[in-house]
C-alpha cells in the first residue's frame, strides 16, 4: 500500500510522455521553419525610396533624371533585368546594379513598381 503514490506518480508521468509525443511531437515533425521561404520581411517601399527614387523620385513621377515609372508597359522579368543590368536608352543612362537584393527581392521590388498603374 506505502508504495501507491509512487505508481500513481509513474503512471502520470508515462501519460504525460505519451501526450507530449502524440500531440506535441509528431505533429510539428517534419514541418519547415515558418518563415522558410514565404515569408521575408523585405519592403519594396522601403527599397524604392532608398535605391530608385534620387533618379525617378520619390512618388515615381520621374525627375530631369529618369522617367516616370508609373503605368509601365513591362513585364516583371524586364524590369528585374532593368535593376539587374540597368537601361541606356534615349533619355539617358541607368547604371546596372543600383539594388543589390537577391533576386526574390528584386522580383518583389518589381512588382511593387509595376502596381502603380
Ligand atoms: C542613377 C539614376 C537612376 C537610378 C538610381 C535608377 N534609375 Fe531607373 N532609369 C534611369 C534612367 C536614366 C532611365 C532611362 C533610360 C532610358 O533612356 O531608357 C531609367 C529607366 C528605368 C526603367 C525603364 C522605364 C521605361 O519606361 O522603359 C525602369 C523600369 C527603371 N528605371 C527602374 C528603376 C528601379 C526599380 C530603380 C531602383 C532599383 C531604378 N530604376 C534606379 C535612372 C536611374
């Protein structure tokens, strides 16, 4: 009899084990960290007025400069390539490599770009 507390205790214990593998542990196994690849704290905005908007200003009106980058008639791609490897044409001359993100940011930089319609 002296000796129920002490099963009652190892019985709690191995639940306690089982809950935690069942419910806790196996769930979660195998899944990615959350912010594997969705989810980046990059800021187009932030971005634009840091790399772009000295030349094509701050509202994207374009300046002497550069021209307005609103309403474009480009796709994603060219535009990640104009960030890429810059544009010489009849207005003048954008230097390549003006944002060094990766290429997922550059993507993104793009898109928020080509949004302003
Ligand atoms: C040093 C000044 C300068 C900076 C900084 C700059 N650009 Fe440019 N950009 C230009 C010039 C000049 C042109 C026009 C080239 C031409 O004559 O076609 C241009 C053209 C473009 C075009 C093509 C527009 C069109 O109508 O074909 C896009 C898109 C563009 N820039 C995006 C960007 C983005 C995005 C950034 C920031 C990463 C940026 N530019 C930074 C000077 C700049």
């Amino acid at each position: 009899m002296t000796r129920k507390p002490f099963y009652y205790i190892m019985l709690g214990g191995v639940l306690l084990f089982l809950f935690l593998v069942l419910f806790v542990y196996l769930p979660n196994k195998g899944k990615a960290p959350a912010d594997d690849t969705t989810a980046t704290n990059f800021d187009a905005a932030a971005a634009y007025e840091a790399s772009c908007s000295s030349c094509h200003g701050q509202d994207l009106a374009g300046t002497a400069a550069a021209p307005s980058l609103i309403a474009l008639n480009l796709t994603v791609d060219e535009v990640v390539d104009i960030i890429t490897n810059g544009k010489t044409g009849s207005i003048g001359k954008m230097p390549a490599g003006m944002f060094s993100g990766s290429t997922a940011e550059k993507k993104q930089l793009a898109e928020w770009v080509l949004s302003h319609k």
